[in-house]
C-alpha cells in the first residue's frame, strides 16, 4: 500500500550528538514536509521541499538540516545545535500545487538522554 | 504570521452525543483541512474545503467553510468512543505558498 514511512519510532540522543530520521514516502508525491509537535501545542514546520535537490526554511529551521537527494527520501537531522529536541517529529507529503491536502507518516519521538 | 485559533481546547462528551468545533483566522485562507490524531500517531486528513460556502461530508463529520474564508467549522453527529483524539484544522493561504498554518487541536473524550 502506498504511504509514508517514518524511522524509527522512538529515537534517543545523547547531550552534544546529530541523530537523522529518516521519511520515506511511495505516494510520488513531489512535496515533502517536515513538522515538529509539542504537547498542547499545533503541528510548527521545520523544512519543506517542493522538488529534489530544493527545500526552504520553515518557521523553526535553527538547529535541523535536510537533504531531498530523491524524490521518495526527505531525511532530516537534528543537530547539536538544537538546544531543546525533544518533541515529537512528523513528515508529510502532497502532490505539487498550492493548496494540496498534506498526508502524514507516524511520526518519531526523540527523547534526551 | 498567520494564526489560527481553534475551540474548544478540550471537551468531554456523553457518547451519542453530537460534537462541534471551529477554527478562526486574522486572514483569509483558501483551503480548510480537518484532520484527526490518535496518541503517538500522525494526523489523518478526515475533510478537505475548498470553497467559501462549502459543506462537505465524510460519514458523522460534516465541515463547512465559512463565507468570510476566515474560520471553519467541524461538526460530528452521535458520538462513538473511537471519536476520541485530538482535532486539528489546517490552513492554506494559497497565492503560491505551500505551507499549511495549524490549530493548536481540540482534544475530543467520549465517556462510555
């Protein structure tokens, strides 16, 4: 079935180290996304990539990096220099064009060690 | 930037009972999306809008998008235990823009 498949599930990160979760997607959707959620709060987006090899800076990009090397793979790393990480994290994906419906994988919770 | 405002926060309901929710924007949305999250997992699109006016169906939730394009409303009729989790409404602004602005949820309990 077509979907989208976040890895892993439950990540832990150690004080000073980058961890990358991994989204994949099936859908051939040329759109991906990346939301990160707090308790109580709404989803606040990170990255996004309309097309391979481009992505632009969402609301809160300080501390995270991505690449879009394939159309199906929108991996993101968070790095050291994201002082508070842990959340929950979730990727998306929509056919191009404004105004698409955006579809969501699972999701990853990143917890500090 | 853009924001939305979603109520109520949280609400508790007698299963059977029906359920209604809003969302309202400083600005003017093109596209309204409903969608519902279960604990630990990611948001499922349940109603997509398109057009002021419209009223659009999917089984017991029924969403309409309100004539100003600046709120949107979510309605479920006889509640079920498995309604419960949190609500989200999405907005885009269109005009090129690709992001979504999101409701903070309301959080939906159906007491058996």
């Amino acid at each position: 079935d077509g979907g989208i498949t976040q890895s892993p599930k439950y990540l832990f990160r150690k004080e000073g180290q980058n961890v990358t979760l991994s989204c994949e997607q099936n859908l051939n959707h040329d759109a991906m996304y990346w939301y990160r959620q707090d308790p109580g709060q709404g989803l606040r987006l990170i990255y996004y990539s309309q097309i391979v090899n481009d992505f632009q800076k969402g609301d809160i990009a300080e501390g995270y990096s991505v690449s879009r090397e394939k159309k199906e793979s929108f991996p993101l790393t968070v790095t050291s220099a994201q002082k508070n990480p842990t959340a929950f994290y979730l990727c998306a994906s929509s056919i191009s064009g404004i105004n698409q419906p955006q579809h969501f994988g699972d999701g990853t919770r990143l917890s500090i060690l | 930037g853009q924001q939305l405002n979603q109520s109520p926060q949280s609400m508790f309901i007698q299963e059977g009972e029906d359920v209604s929710m809003n969302c309202t924007s400083s600005s003017i949305f093109n596209t309204w999306l409903w969608y519902k999250q279960d604990p630990g997992e990611g948001p499922v699109l349940l109603i997509a809008l398109y057009k002021a006016g419209e009223l659009t169906s999917n089984g017991r939730l029924t969403a309409q998008f309100g004539i100003t394009r600046k709120d949107s409303f979510l309605n479920i009729s006889a509640s079920i235990p498995s309604d419960v989790g949190i609500y989200f409404c999405a907005g885009s602004a269109g005009a090129g823009s690709y992001q979504l602005t999101f409701g903070k949820g309301t959080k939906l309990s159906v007491i058996p």
